[in-house]
C-alpha cells in the first residue's frame, strides 16, 4: 500500500515455515522492488509490539522505530510500532545483508 511518497509493508507466514529465514528473504525482494522499481523514498512496516520474531526482522534489515500507536489487526487491538527505513539506508543496509543470508547475490 502506497501512502504519500512512501509505501507500507505487511506479512503474515505461517508457523510451520517460520524460523527458516523465509521472510528476511521476502523482505529483501520487497525492499528491493519498493525502493528501485517503484521509485519510494521510504517504506513503513506497522507491527504489534509483541511480535518479537517480525521485530527481529526488521532490526536485522535496517529498519527503525518511528512512532508507537494503538492499531486494529485481524486477532483484535495493539500496541504496534512502526519502523521505517529510507532508501538511501536501505541501499547502505542491503550490503550487510550479504553475510546474513548466506553470501547469496542479492538483486
């Protein structure tokens, strides 16, 4: 979803694919289309304060916390923290993540 000159992320993965680097993965891809194909200056990804696996996610590529707000999700009413990341910290980020996803060329 596009808001303005930046565009929000959301995931969901099922639990018996999680913790197999599936979504680091995706986010890359996403990350990468957002930022070089559509043009975005920023991406925000909103996610509820409890969901320490997406937090992680979101650590390892780069992202930071920009606001806390209330937000309505499918299972009722959280916490969440958005993260943002800019494409320039992108770009900086996307050569780290090399090493974390295995030496793999990344696009």
């Amino acid at each position: 979803m596009a808001e303005g000159d930046h565009a929000v992320r959301g995931f969901w993965l099922g639990l018996p694919w999680q913790g197999r680097g599936l979504m680091t993965e995706a986010v890359v891809a996403v990350n990468d289309y957002c930022f070089d194909v559509l043009g975005f200056r920023a991406l925000q990804a909103p996610k509820a304060v409890a969901n320490t696996s997406s937090r992680r996610i979101s650590e390892k590529t780069g992202m930071r916390v920009m606001a806390t707000e209330e937000r309505d999700y499918v299972s009722g009413r959280f916490l969440s923290e958005i993260w943002e990341i800019s494409a320039e910290e992108w770009r900086e980020k996307k050569k780290a993540l090399r090493n974390i996803l295995g030496g793999k060329e990344l696009s």
